[in-house]
C-alpha cells in the first residue's frame, strides 16, 4: 500500500466534478486500498479520490468500525437538519459550522461490485455528505456559516 499525497484546497482536482467510476479493476481496488492507508495515516474519518488527485466518484470512511468504500455514491433519502463542526484534510487547521441533514441513505458498489446500502445519522450522516460533497467539487468551507482556525495542541 501507498500513502498519497492529501491535495489542498486551491488545488483544481478538488473543483472538479468527479467522473463515474465505469470498471472495478485492480486500478481502482489499488486506489481503494491506498486511500484507506492515507485516511489512517492522517487520522481522517473520510476520504475523497479527488482529495488525492483522482477525479473519480469514490469515497472511503472509517467511524471507529473498520474502513469500508462506496463507488459511484448517490445520496437516495434524507431528512432532518443539524449544524456542526466539520474539518477536512484538504483545509489543514481549520473548522467550521455547516448544515447537513440530519439522517442520510447512500447507495453505490463496494470493490467487489456489490450493492451498498448505509443509513447514516449524525457523524456518519455528514461524513457521508462531506465526502460526497468533494465528488461534486465543492468544500465544506463553502457551505459554513462560520470558519475558525484549531488552536495548535502543545506536543
């Protein structure tokens, strides 16, 4: 496995409108694999292939329970509001307020092709919509009402 290199907000890859993943080769179970690692690595909940300078629809999350993929991701119901913090990998030392729903379904393929079905709610549900969000191109910071910068933690 590899770790990629995260891109940061600025870079165009992450504006994109991310390309359908067509065929689950060894290419993209690669890629699966490596985002998994590079999510771990920079303690990440969730990943976007575009994040790493792909521009494909593919996600990658781990809540505490394992890391698991979905390709093609679509977002088939929703309901509720929250608003909460959210950070991201591509946005180093920043936080910010957004709203989501609360309560979210996302169906796509896992690596072997098969359907997926995951009802998020809370956390899951707006890992989930962030995550989805980098595959249209857009970034949480342009979705908060509020930004503020995380104080550095003393080693």
């Amino acid at each position: 496995m590899t770790v990629l290199t995260i891109r940061k907000i600025g870079d165009p890859v992450l504006k994109q409108i991310a390309e359908p993943v067509k065929k689950i080769d060894k290419e993209i179970k690669k890629l699966i694999k490596d985002m998994i690692e590079t999510m771990a690595e920079a303690d990440g909940v969730g990943l976007a292939a575009p994040q790493v300078g792909r521009s494909v629809r593919l996600i990658v999350l781990d809540m505490g329970e394992g890391p698991f993929e979905i390709i093609n991701p679509a977002v088939t119901e929703m309901e509720g509001e929250q608003v909460g913090p959210e950070g991201c990998l591509s946005v180093p030392d920043y936080y910010g307020d957004v709203k989501r729903f609360s309560k979210v379904t996302v169906e796509g393929l896992n690596r072997n092709g098969r359907k997926v079905k995951i009802t998020g709610e809370e956390l899951l549900a707006r890992a989930l919509q962030h995550e989805i969000d980098h595959l249209d191109g857009v970034l949480y910071v342009e979705r908060a009402s509020s930004l503020y910068r995380q104080e550095q933690e003393e080693e």
